[in-house]
C-alpha cells in the first residue's frame, strides 16, 4: 500500500497550510497505538490534526459527490467495496476488478489524506463523479456539503461490536506496548478515540438523514449483515444507478453482495498479510489483512464482561434515546 507523503505546498494559499501553533495548544491524551488531540470535540491522531483541521476550509464538495462517511471499525472497508463495485459496474467486469488486487480502502480516497490519494490538491483535479470518503464528523466538513446537493452515506454500528473491534485493530496496528481492554474501555465511553466521540459522530450524520433524507442515507453495519441484497439495491438507487430489469435478472446485485462478501476479499491476496503495510507518518503500521478480522454481530461477547457490557448500553441509552436512534 502507498506511504503517506506530505501534501503539495502551495504558498499562494495561506489557509492550506496547517495551523501548527495552534495544533500546539490543543489537549492531547495518550494510551491508543498514537497520542489523539482534541480539535472542535473531536478526537483527532495527533499526527494527522493538521492536515484534517484544512478540510473544512479547503475541501470543495460538488454536487455529483458522493461521499461514504464513516465511524472507524463501523463497516468502512464493505462500504467502499459495495459502493465502488456499483457505481462503476459499467467499466469493470467481475474478472478485471480492481478489488482483486487492491486494498478497498485504497479504491476510494480519505478526503485530506494524501496516502490514500485524498490529498486535496488531487481531489480538486479528479473528474465527476467523484466517490470519496471521510472519518470526519460532519462538523468539521465544510457546511457546503449540506447546500449543494452531494450525496452522503454513512454507516455505523453496534458500539460494543465497535469497540472490540476498534481495541483488537489498535492493538494490531500500534508499535508500542498493547493497551488493555480495560484501559480502551474507559478511554471509548470518555468518547476518547480516534474521530470520537462516537456518540457525537453517529448523531450528527443521523440528524442530518432526519433533515435531508434523499441527500443522507443512514446505514447500519447489522443491517447489512442481515439483509445484504436489500441494502445493495438501496444504494444502487441512492447512488442514482439502479438495477435494471436485466441486471436484476442476471443476478448481477447476488454477484455484487457475494464479491464484496468478508469471505471472498478476505481471501484475495491484495488483503492478506503479505499485500504490505502503510505506514501513516511512520506512526501506524496497518496489514491490509488488518481491516479484515471476523466480520460478525455480537462479538463482544467474547471479549467484555456483563458488567461493561450494561455500562456501555446505559451510556449507548443516556446518548441516543432523545434522538431515536437505537441499537
Ligand atoms: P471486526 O473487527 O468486528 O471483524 P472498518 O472497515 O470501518 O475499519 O471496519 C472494520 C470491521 O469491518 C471489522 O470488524 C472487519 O472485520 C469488518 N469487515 C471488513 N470487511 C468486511 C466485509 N466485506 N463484510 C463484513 N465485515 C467486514
């Protein structure tokens, strides 16, 4: 996978150059596999703050944009894989994908994320349609993303099956000593992990499918799980290519759901351990064969106690249950 490497510098443009005295004096808190900082409520890698903090102010969203915003660990890599596998189903077939010999992730950039092709100098030079992604609450995107018309869509999860995965990946992609299941416990239900709180995240991307439910379409990785062939229709359509009569009768949405399938991209070679690392500063090493762990509903099972497991549905009520969402 590509190193990250620091975005073009343009001097003409003050405002696209982080702010580093005032990254400087933002409160930072160690204990994941990178220090975080807090930027505008949210919890940002430190090594990171400054290019992300540009994205509100820099990044220009068109309205023929679609955008897949996510809460890490919430089903981003099956995201990209499906929303990429249908919106450009009419240049690749099955036997020429680029899934089959790349990393999902790396299909669909991070907008502000040179690494991943989001640096946003590249982004402006992209053609139209673009599918592009983000971590970031929508509050620290620019407000135009609410005015002009793109598309978002975005999924969450389940938080305990979001937190065990997000404490087995840290702990997987970190160089330093592993942090405690314990330990990320209170850290997550501070809200302190990387694009956190999760709480603040899934609200704000809910309350805006509320507003403006044809440009925000609410996902939830469960749904997904239980019913894949719907959801893939559903996206087909909200991307504004549908099914037609004949793709449905070849069976082309079965082929899309079983070809973005945990088991089929777990098992392509561009997603094992061997396809390389990416090193994001020099701070974390990611395994594509990371992103892929076990892919199921109620895993926390197996790794909380009942105590933590109320602790968090209580917090998960206190957070949510004005709004409607549920889990
Ligand atoms: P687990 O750690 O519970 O297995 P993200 O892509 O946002 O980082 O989320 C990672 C989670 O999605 C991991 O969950 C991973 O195994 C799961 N995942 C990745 N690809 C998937 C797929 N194609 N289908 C279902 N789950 C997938």
């Amino acid at each position: 996978m590509a190193e990250d490497r620091p975005e073009s510098l343009n001097p003409l443009e003050a405002s696209s150059q982080p702010d580093e005295d005032l990254v400087a004096t933002l409160p930072t808190r160690e204990g994941w596999s990178t220090p975080l900082t807090l930027y505008d409520n949210c919890w940002l890698r430190s090594h990171m703050v400054g290019k992300l903090m540009l994205v509100r102010e820099n990044f220009k969203p068109r309205p023929d944009d679609i955008i897949l915003a996510t809460h890490p660990k919430c089903g981003t890599t099956w995201l990209k894989s499906l929303a990429f596998t249908i919106s450009s189903r009419s240049r690749h077939t099955f036997a020429d994908h680029p899934l089959l010999t790349t990393n999902p992730q790396h299909v669909v950039p991070f907008i502000g994320v040179a690494g991943t092709g989001g640096d946003l100098d590249h982004l402006d030079a992209l053609p139209s349609p673009r599918l592009l992604s983000t971590h970031l609450p929508l509050s620290l995107l620019p407000p135009a993303i609410a005015t002009v018309g793109c598309r978002v869509v975005y999924i969450c999860r389940e938080p305990k099956d979001a937190f065990v995965s997000r404490w087995h990946f840290d702990n997987k992609i970190g160089t330093g000593a592993p942090i405690s299941l314990e330990d990320a416990f209170d850290l997550f239900c501070q809200g302190c992990t990387p694009f956190g709180p999760f709480w603040d995240h899934y609200l704000q991307y809910w309350k805006e499918s509320l507003a403006r439910p044809h440009e925000v379409m609410f996902l939830r990785y469960e749904e997904i799980v239980s019913d894949p062939l719907k959801v893939v229709r559903a996206l087909a359509c909200f991307l504004g290519v549908p099914f037609t009569e004949e793709e449905e009768k070849s069976g082309l949405a079965e082929q899309i759901v079983g070809f973005c399938s945990f088991e089929s991209l777990r098992n392509l070679n561009a997603n094992k351990a061997a396809a390389g690392i990416e090193r994001a500063g020099g701070k974390i090493f990611l395994e594509a064969s990371s992103l892929f762990r076990k892919g199921k509903v109620g895993d926390w099972v197996n790794h909380m106690s009942k105590d933590m497991g109320e602790k968090m549905d209580r917090l998960v009520e206190d957070k949510f249950k004005p709004s409607g969402l549920e889990f």
